[in-house]
C-alpha cells in the first residue's frame, strides 16, 4: 500500500514520512520511573522532542514543541523573560532539575510558567535528563508504530471497499469510519457520517467549490464548527471533502488513498483508459493518438511519500515511479506538493515531434533547479547563460572554482546565494543556527578568496554551484 506523504498540520518531518504524533504531557507524568511533577502552567502539551541548555536564552536553537529541561542556571536572574522567549518560541513544556543548583523549584518561575501558560514539571534529582529524553523517544516510537498500523489496516479496508459492488458509497463509508468523521463527495451530494452541524458543513462546502472549480487548489483546509476540514480535488471538477472532530497524523495519508481510489472510479472515462493510451503510445510510438491535444506538462519528482497520492493530487494517473523519483504526465499545471521537490516542463502538444521527450528533459532539468535552490518546485526556463557552455567544460571549471570547498560549505554557499544572502531564510532552509551560516560563509569566502558581496562573483559562484550538484 502507498505510504503517507508529509501533512503540513504536523510541522516539520522527514519529507513523505509519517509524521509522528507528539507524547502527551500526560504520559511522561504518568511515568512512575521518571517522577516527574506538575508544577504551574497547563496540564496538557504535546512533546515533540527533549532539548537540554543552561543558556539565559535558549529560543534560538528551538524549533517548537520540545520539553525544555534546565538545572536552573538560565532563568536565574530574569524568570518572567526567560519564560516568556520560551514561550515565544514554542516551546511544550520547561523541566526544571532540583539539585545541584536548586533545592526547590523557585516560586517565582513558577508564577512566570502560570502567567504565560508553560507547562512547568519538577524533575527529582535521582532522574537524569538522558532518562527524560529516552522516555520521550520511546513513547514517541510507539505512537508512531500504532500511527503506521491504523493507517495500514484503513489503506487495506478502503482497498476492500472500492472491489465492492457499489464502490463509491463503500468508500466513502470505510473513510468516515475510519477518521471517525464525516465524509462528503462533490457534486451529487453524497455523504458519509455523522451529520455535520451548519457552521462546518458550509466551510465544507465552501473548500469543496474552491477545489472542484478549474483553475483552483487541488486540496484546501479550514476549521469551522468543532470540525478540522480538509478537501481534495478529484477526476473533473468532483472533489472528496472530510471533517473530523479531531485530527491524526496519518489522517492525510488515509484521505489521500481514498482521494485516489475516488478519482478511478468518478472519472468520466473508464479506468482502463489511462493504460489504453499508454499501450498504444509503446505500440504504436504515437503520442497524438495516445493523449488529448493537451497541453501536457512533464513532471519530475523527487521525495519518499506515495506517487499514486502525488498523482491524484497532479490530477493524473500516468505516472512512473522509479529509484531515483517519479516521472509523471498531467494535463494540468502542476501546484507544489507537501514533502515533494517538482521539476515543471513547459506546456507541451504531443501532436509535435518529440514534443513529450523534450517536455521530459526539460522537467529533468527543473528538479535538478528545485532540488540546487532547495524549492519546492521549479519550472522550465530558457537556458541563458547556462546553455551557451557545453556540459563537460562548464564541470570542469565549476570543480576547480569551488575545489576548496568541503560539501557543508558548498550547500551552505548554494542556500545563502538561494535565498539572496538571506542569513534567517537560509538558516531555515537548512536546518542550523543563522550563526553557523554566517561562520560557513565567511570560511567559503576566505578559501576561494573572493568578494561574496560582488554581483559577478555571486553570478559566478551560483552558476558553478548548479553545475556541481547536477
């Protein structure tokens, strides 16, 4: 069965992995071995991870949803404000370890966690933080182990569901059933589920319309009425809309198959037509008489989430899934995809001679653009300057310009030349503190000796830097 591309909703994970769900504050309390205490601030979080640091500051290393554990060094002259940039940051929860610094958690912390709604936990002086984080990582694997199970076994029952007699109504009902919500298909008015109250069946409605009309998303999200809702595009102008009460990591993923399973069997022409084209097109060496006059997009992709749920989302069903990404074939202009880097080829007639295999190239070409500038998509340019130096001279002469460099600096250069010199984006972009980017790209410069502020350098540099990582 597919396996689950990345949902937004839940942060930033492995590209086209399943998100881990995060550990309940109420579990690690729960855990008689750790013999951790509430405190102050609210009961309930969600843990994503364990970041120990004694800094006045913190904030800066943290991504957001981590247990903060400190021996009480930070916070120490400035309670309020340390709480409050932790808080600011993201942060779940603050541990506090009595001893050796502190006999007892100081009151005014405690009343900073209270005042700005941080979790505050006392961790007892036998409980290292290793065994903390330990405990955060083993909850969070198994959480991840049900996750993968339940969405295996409702992949398996929509399956099941679409070989029945009456597939459509068969789906849509294992899908409700198994996001426990409520499940609608657009137009025709066919639902599944509970009944939704007014407020989340017009939002529903409304994301159903934006993602059935042509020319619009082909997913959208809201929340109305209690309810997380969330809308797929289908074959045509149908669309498969769903709201739950609450929402699971692998929700997406669940979604996504059926989105799939539905677009076979709405669409206007039989599902075997698809394989049809594409017999005649090995057969024959006909692209005319294989596809519609289009115009026809190539697509170049590259992530670890599920082609088919990709192709669904592209709207098409010609796809070839292979160890290096996924070529795909769609009649309609492609829209970034969660937990995807795309390459777009430019608008192609198949009626044209070697129209498709050019398309193809040029998508090939794209990704390799997407993936230098680490974007999520990319599409066919003319190739300027780029072009007019063949290949094995233009490697030659980037290998030599950028030999000094280790891979770190050179992907470090290639992120900060990406995003314009941008110190924040591009410490985003990949992942380190915006001081380690200014670090790495004052070494790059001091090796290749050259004015990193100079417009013909930075031309030079990102030309070569495009050559190298191709």
């Amino acid at each position: 069965m597919p396996s689950p591309p990345r949902d937004p909703e839940y942060g930033n994970g492995p590209a086209g992995e399943p998100l881990t769900p995060p550990v309940p504050l109420a579990a690690l309390l729960g855990d008689r071995e750790l013999g951790l205490r509430h405190l102050a601030g609210p009961a309930t979080a969600g843990v994503h991870g364990v970041h120990a640091s004694e800094m006045p500051d913190p904030s800066p290393y943290l991504l957001g949803g981590e247990l903060l554990l400190t021996a009480g060094a930070g916070p120490a002259d400035d309670p309020d404000g340390y709480v409050a940039r932790l808080a600011g940051a993201g942060a779940a929860a603050l541990g506090f370890g009595v001893a050796p610094v502190h006999e007892e958690v100081p009151a005014a912390l405690a009343e900073a966690c209270a005042r700005h709604g941080l979790p505050l936990l006392e961790v007892p002086p036998r409980t290292p933080f290793s065994a903390v984080a330990r405990a955060v990582g083993r909850l969070m694997a198994e959480a991840r182990t049900r996750e993968l199970r339940r969405v295996t076994e409702a992949q398996q029952a929509l399956a099941a569901a679409a070989a029945r007699p009456d597939p459509v109504p068969a789906v849509l009902a294992r899908l409700a059933a198994s996001l426990g919500g409520s499940v609608a298909l657009w137009p025709g008015g066919r639902a599944a589920g509970p009944e939704l109250p007014a407020p989340a069946w017009e939002a529903l409605s409304a994301l159903l319309a934006r993602v059935g009309r042509e020319g619009g998303p082909v997913t959208a999200t809201d929340r109305a009425g209690g309810h997380h809702l969330a809308a797929y595009a289908l074959a045509g102008r149908a669309a498969l809309g769903t709201a739950t009460p609450a929402r699971a990591p692998g929700d997406h993923t669940v979604a996504s198959v059926a989105a799939v399973l539905l677009t076979l069997l709405t669409a206007e022409r039989p599902a075997g037509a698809e394989a049809a084209s594409l017999t005649r097109l090995l057969l024959d060496g006909n692209p005319a008489a294989a596809l519609t006059a289009g115009p026809w997009y190539a697509v170049h992709a590259r992530g670890s989430g599920d082609p088919q749920a990709l192709a669904a989302a592209l709207g098409t069903v010609l796809l070839d899934p292979h160890e290096g990404g996924v070529r795909l074939l769609t009649d309609r202009e492609p829209a970034a995809q969660p937990g995807w880097r795309l390459g777009v080829s430019a608008p192609a007639a198949p009626s044209a001679p070697a129209a498709l295999a050019t398309a193809d190239a040029q998508a090939a070409r794209a990704l390799q653009r997407a993936e230098a500038a680490r974007t999520p998509l990319a599409h066919h340019t003319d190739p300027g300057f780029a072009g007019l130096v063949g290949e094995a001279e233009a490697r030659a002469h980037a290998e030599a310009l950028l030999g000094p460099l280790s891979p770190a600096l050179r992907e470090t250069l290639r992120g900060w030349l990406a995003h314009h010199g941008n110190w924040d984006r591009t410490a985003a972009a990949l992942g380190v503190h915006r001081n380690t980017v200014r670090q790495r790209v004052a070494r790059a410069a001091e090796l290749l000796d050259r004015d990193l502020d100079d417009p013909d350098v930075r031309m030079e540099l990102w030309f070569a830097l495009r050559v190298a990582a191709g």
